[in-house]
C-alpha cells in the first residue's frame, strides 16, 4: 500500500481555524490569533502570547510539492490538521468583505 499526501476538502468553520491556527514560514511560525511571530513550529503547543492551544498548522509557502513541505511540516507535527493557507485565507478575506457589508 503506497501512502501519499492528498487534499480533502470539508466544511469548516474559518473564525475557529483562526483561534487555534499556526502558520509556518521559512524559519518560524506566526499565531493567526494574535499574530505573536517567532514561534517554534515544532514544538510549540500553545502560542505564548495568547495561550491559544494549536490545532491546525499552514504553510506561508505555495504547497504545491506535497511530499516536500507538507511532508517535513506532518512529520513534525502529526497532531496538528494541516490546511492549505490560500484556502484559508481567502475564505477569510470573504467573510471580511460580507461583515463590512452588513
């Protein structure tokens, strides 16, 4: 049996992604609950800023080698669901806009 990364798509909910949200950069991690940089990646389990407990984790860098980065974030960090962070972000740009509206 051959194991690959794959992309599943589900609803979720974008406001509680935020709270527990930590994006991956080159070096380090952001919180994208209270933008708190410099934070390990690999071994942080709360943002020591806000507290807030990590559970889903995302990639500044354009995913589209998924056996490269992907693969080196899951290895780190199995626990955490990783999310495609242009998804993410430009669900996030769309509930601005309708809030702004309203």
């Amino acid at each position: 049996m051959s194991k690959a990364y794959i992309r599943v798509w589900r609803q979720e909910d974008v406001a509680l992604i935020k709270q527990h949200l930590l994006v991956v950069g080159d070096v380090s991690g952001d919180c994208a609950n209270c933008k708190h940089i410099g934070i390990d990646y690999r071994t942080s389990q709360t943002c020591p800023n806000c507290k807030t407990e990590f559970k889903y984790i995302a990639s500044r860098s354009n995913v589209t080698d998924y056996g490269g980065i992907v693969h080196k974030i899951k290895n780190a960090r199995p626990e955490l669901v990783f999310i495609d962070f242009n998804d993410f972000k430009r669900m996030s740009e769309k509930n601005k806009a309708r809030e702004f509206f309203k």
